[in-house]
C-alpha cells in the first residue's frame, strides 16, 4: 500500500487447536460460546467493521487498478495517434486541427446527397465531385468539418453490423 492509504488492522485470526482462558466459553446446551448483550452488541460491531474494512479495500483497489489501465490506455492512445498522424498530409492535419479547435463534433462528417450531414450545407460542385470520384476528404463551407463520402467509409472500415440500412425505394 502507499503511504496515502491507510490499513484497518485486524487482528490474528484464533487458533482452533489452541484453547485455554483466552478463548470463549462453551454453553453446555448448543456447543455456542456465552456471551452478554454487551458481548453480541461488540462483536456484532467489530464484524461490521471489518465488513467495511474489507469493502474500503475492494473499493480502492478498483479505482487505482482502473486509472493504472486509463493510464496505460491513454499512453497507447497517444502513441497510435502519433503514428497516424505522421502518415496524414499536413494540411489535412490541419483542417482536422482546426475543426477540433472550434469544436465541431464529431470532427468528421459524411457528405450526403451533395450536402454536409452535420450542418447540412450544400457542397460546391468541385468540392461534390472530389468528394464522390477521388475519394477525397474536403472541409465543409459551413462547419468546417471534414467531409468524406460515407459510401467507401462504410464499406472499407465499417464493421457490418454498425452500416446504416440501405434506402428502400418508394
């Protein structure tokens, strides 16, 4: 434990084999050790205590077990974003930069039906064009988020089960 935390100390756990003045006193009729009120009122505290006690651990060994994995996590996070963004031509880093800065969220929308999904500003045809034949990913006129064509993302990177359902024709 660090020295930030404190442990409830327990006492040793008795020796069965080992009997004698300290131990409890046996009533004849049960087998049960004797005990006053005040006794049963004691050791029912102490029990609750050590329930406590030992829920107090269980409760703060989550928490650090869960940030040293968001720790670690967020370390791996960073090293694949680095090694993402070294491979993203600069001034498309910085458009996405740009749009996370504003705070446009999400950062990347799909350009649908010539328009923007988030905003729903209409695409320039040039922009339209890029978009649908190269494959390429252009900023929106309206909210600067980055446009991409929703069919070859959906279809190159999209797990199957999250792919929106195909238009029914009426």
């Amino acid at each position: 434990m660090s020295d930030k935390q404190e442990s409830v100390a327990r006492p040793p756990r008795p020796d069965p084999a080992v009997r004698g003045d300290q131990g409890p006193h046996l009533d004849r009729s049960g087998g049960s050790p004797s005990a006053s009120r005040v006794d049963v009122v004691a050791i029912l505290r102490v029990a609750a205590i050590d329930e406590l006690a030992r829920a107090l651990e269980r409760d703060q060994a989550d928490p650090l077990k869960m940030s040293a994995q968001l720790q670690r996590k967020t370390v791996e996070f960073g090293e694949q974003r680095r090694a993402l963004t070294a491979r993203v031509s600069a001034s498309l880093l910085a458009q996405y930069e740009a749009a996370v800065w504003k705070g446009s969220r999400p950062v990347v929308a799909a350009a649908r039906d010539g328009a923007c999904s988030a905003c729903e500003a209409p695409l320039e045809p040039g922009a339209r064009r890029r978009v649908r034949e190269g494959g390429q990913i252009v900023p929106c006129s309206g909210c600067m988020r980055l446009l991409c064509d929703p069919i070859w993302v959906e279809r190159d990177f999209m797990p199957p089960t999250l792919r929106p359902l195909p238009k029914a024709d009426p």
